[in-house]
C-alpha cells in the first residue's frame, strides 16, 4: 500500500495542491510579464513613428522655405 496513514495523505494532497498554486501563479506571473513586454514594445513604436512624422514634417518645412 502506498500511504500508511490518513496524515500522509493529506500531506501528500497539501504538498500537491501547493504546488498546483506555485505552478499557476507563475504562469500567470508570466503571463502578465509578456503583455508589459508587448505593451511596452508597442509604447516604443509609436514613439518611434512619431518622432519619424516629426522629423519628415521638418523636412519638408525646410524644404518649402528652401522654395518660398
């Protein structure tokens, strides 16, 4: 017989459940990390993109004083 007593099953069944929480917070820890991760990327282009349309709009200014 694999348990000898009611007590090593609980512990046995504790030691599980705790483990079974350990592992889903982490996923879930991952989880949320991965979504700053992309929000976070997703940030950083649009900055990009906006300094690449400010840039572009200097440009041109300067290019129609240039003409004017």
């Amino acid at each position: 017989m694999l348990f000898k007593s009611n007590l090593t099953k609980v512990n046995v069944s504790f030691a599980i459940s705790v483990f079974g929480g350990l592992g889903m917070f982490l996923v879930a820890k991952f989880r949320i990390d991965d979504r700053r991760v992309e929000l976070l990327r997703a940030k950083r282009k649009l900055k990009d993109q906006a300094q690449e349309a400010q840039k572009r709009a200097e440009a041109e200014a300067a290019a129609e004083a240039e003409m004017g």
